[in-house]
C-alpha cells in the first residue's frame, strides 16, 4: 500500500527522490500504455516511465525473450563475446548512419554521454567542450558539469572547461523574435564567437530535441549549419539521442535527421527507450574515434546478456510494427488536439514538438513569464483524472511533456487529450 510507504521513504532515501507529485506515487505494475498504483488506480501513461517504455509496458515479445535469456544466462561481462549484444550492435550500427561504425554499450545515458566525453577529449587532446545552453546530459560528475540547466547541476563544477551557445529554445531568450533563417544565421554568429574566445574544443554536444529542457528545439537546419562551422575547426559534433531516438520524433529514426544536410554525427549516444524499461545506454562513433581509446575501458555491466535480448526483442517489434509511422500519425493528431484546447487556455503559451514529443508551455497569462506553479498544477489534476504525464523546462519547469509509448492508439490519444483539457482548464 501507497499509505503504508508514505514517509517511509523519506528515512531511507535521498530528500530529492520521488518529488513529482505532492503525494508519492507508488507503481505497481502495467501493461500496454497503462499502469497501475499500489491502491489499485490506473493511469494512462503520457510519460512512458521517463521516455524509458518505448514500445509498451509487459510487451510480450520482450517479457518473452527476458524470460528465455535469464533461463539460460543473464550476465557474463564485457570481458567475454555474447551473441546478443553482438546483433544488437549490428541492427543500431547499421540504423545509426554513420559510417564504418563502432557500438559501445553502457548501462544509462549518463554513462553514455560520459563515454562519449572521453572519446571526443581524448581523439581530440582537449578537455573543451561546447554544449547548448538549456541542455540536460545526465548526473555524472562530467555530465552534470557540462548541463546547461542550472536546475539540474546546481553547485557542480565541471571536470572540464564548457562554453555554451545558443539554439537550443525557440521562443526565449534574446534570438526569440527572429524568424528561423535569422535565428539560424545568429546562432552561428554566437557559435563563432564563442569560439573565438577558446582553446579549440574537443566536441559539441547537444540534444536534437531537448528532452529535460521542455521538449525544445531550435529550427530544423540548426545543427548542420553548426556543423560547417565545427568541421572547419576539427571539432566533433556529439548528438545525445537519449531522448530523441528510435522514432520518437515520428518524422526521423534519429533527431539528427532533421539537420540531414549535416550528415550523421561523429558520435550519438542513446539510452532509454532501447531496453523498454531495462537499463541499457551506449555511444556510437565511427572506429577511428571509437578506437582511440586504450584496453580496459570495460563497462562490467554494458552489453550483459539479459538487457540485449530486451533490447533486441524490443528493438525488433519498433521497426516490423513501424512504430515511427504510428508516432507520426498519432502524435500529429495528438498535437492538433492539444492545440485546439491551447487555444482556449491564457495560460499555455506554445504546444511544440513532433511525433510523440511534445511540449506544452504556460506562462502567467497575457506575459512571457514562465509559471511552474500552473505546470505543478496541472500534473496533479492530470493524475487525478487519471493520466501520467511529465514536467520540464529549465530551472523553471513550466513546460508539460508528453511523450506516451510509441504504440499508442488514436482513442488512447483522445482520451489522455481529454484528461488534458480537462487539467489545463482546471487552471
Ligand atoms: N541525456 C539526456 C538527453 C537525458 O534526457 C538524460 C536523462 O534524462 C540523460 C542523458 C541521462 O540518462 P540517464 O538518466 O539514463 O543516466
């Protein structure tokens, strides 16, 4: 029972665990796009974990091949081959783009990006680095250091030295009232300046779609003019598809490709949605920089037996149900829907987003001033009528997010954007 742990939590656990709702919310268990809490009441999942339930919860063909891996055996580490993790290599080697490349499997996106970090600063001989501002990498020491949101990293101080630049939200900040191509063309001006004022950078890292940040994204093209300006000066271009990967977006397998004109990144790491809840994280870059690195850069977890059967069973269900497609065509209803209740609701600013990724920001109404106690507001009420949704945007947290598995049905769509309406007009 939810009573019986109230509280309890609160001896044993870090002060910043579970804060989501004003009462912690105990899961028990799922299926399809629902869950249930430890009273019994469903939910529509609107969040899918943290993006993590990519297909869907107790999706058989995964619980199936989880059930035959852990028969036989669920870990041998990294210092053996395993056939698993060798395939799932291949299908994402392959899916990823870039050429001649190399698959190292971690077990979160912190670790990824961590991964990705090395390799850049080491192939490169710089402990410089580029990053977005607004941008969220994960919780490591180098990761937490390199976020550009202060909500996330607050008194951490960087192994290495990050300058940020603009581009990576749309509708803030100081390029906000410029149409796309300006905004585009100003980035580029900061990028440059920026650079002027440096040692050169190993990489830049950015998330194609930013995921904590509120779901934000500059304008398609942003990163391949940025790339013309970081190929000149040899610096690599990291793209963190934690969030962005496997469809999501519905109009690309990969964030990166909204910027097709750049071409794939030199390094992706991903993480989340590939396991459907198991955990598994990884960097793809091609063999010159993969390699770079010496023997020993072993993860004991990365690539274990149990988690790449999920993710190949997983991985394998995504691409022969064209779950991309479903998110294109759900999602843009979905977005449609939301815009049309937006637009009766002072207090939404912008509904964004593609696919199944989609934001919605509030602002205090008739003003461009963020209002995460309206955000706060309206995730309780969604949770009281039934639906899990997610918050983000900075240090402010205004902005909605809503990033349900990538199966979900019209209906499901219809009734979460029902619970919604209903949440947003409660404000
Ligand atoms: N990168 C991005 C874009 C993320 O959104 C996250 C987590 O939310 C991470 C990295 C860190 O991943 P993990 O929590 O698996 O360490």
């Amino acid at each position: 029972m939810t009573k019986d742990l109230l509280g309890r939590h609160h001896a044993v656990l870090p002060d910043w665990l579970a804060l989501y709702y004003e009462e912690p919310l105990e899961i028990t268990h799922g299926e399809g796009r629902h869950v249930w809490d430890a009273d019994g009441n469903r939910y529509l999942d609107f969040f899918g974990g943290i993006l993590t339930t990519m297909t869907a919860h107790a999706l058989p063909e995964v619980t199936k091949a989880i059930s035959e891996q852990a028969g036989r055996i669920l870990h041998s580490s990294t210092l053996y081959l395993n056939r698993p993790m060798v395939e799932l290599a291949e299908r994402i080697a392959e899916l990823s783009g870039i050429p001649d490349a190399r698959v190292f499997f971690t077990t979160s996106g912190t670790e990824a990006n961590d991964t990705a970090l090395l390799l850049a600063t080491t192939y490169r001989r710089s402990n410089t680095v580029l990053a977005m501002r607004n941008s969220y990498h994960g919780r490591s020491f180098s990761a937490v250091g390199i976020t550009g949101n202060r909500g996330w990293s607050p008194t951490s101080l960087s192994p290495l030295q990050t300058l940020y630049v603009h581009g990576g939200v749309r509708t803030r900040g100081p390029f906000a009232h410029l149409d796309d191509e300006a905004f585009i063309a100003a980035c580029v001006a900061d990028l440059k300046d920026v650079l002027g004022h440096t040692r050169p950078p190993a990489a830049l890292i950015a998330e194609p779609v930013q995921g904590v940040g509120g779901f934000t994204s500059g304008p398609d093209g942003l990163y391949a003019a940025f790339r013309e300006v970081l190929t000149e000066r040899g610096i690599l271009w990291i793209a963190d598809e934690v969030q962005t990967g496997w469809g999501r977006t519905g109009d690309h397998f990969w964030g990166w490709q909204a910027h097709a004109r750049s071409g794939p990144p030199d390094i992706l790491t991903f993480a989340k949605g590939i396991g459907n809840g198991m955990s598994i994280g990884g960097v793809v870059a091609r063999a010159e920089v993969m390699n770079c690195l010496d023997a020993n850069s072993i993860s004991t977890f990365g690539g274990t037996q149990i988690t790449m059967a999920a993710g190949l069973a997983n991985l394998g269900y995504l691409l022969e149900h064209d779950l991309q497609g479903n998110a294109r065509r759900v999602g843009g209803l979905l977005r449609e829907r939301l815009r049309s209740v937006a637009a009766q609701v002072p207090h939404v600013r912008e509904v964004r987003g593609r696919g199944l990724m989609l934001g919605i920001e509030l602002t205090r109404p008739g003003t461009d001033e963020a209002d995460p106690a309206a955000a706060s507001a309206v995730l309780e009420a969604a949770r009281d009528g039934g639906l899990l949704i997610g918050k983000g945007g900075g240090h402010d947290t205004s902005a909605l997010r809503v990033a349900p598995p990538l199966t979900l049905t019209v209906a499901e769509a219809e009734e979460g954007a029902a619970i919604l309406e209903s949440a947003l007009r409660s404000l």
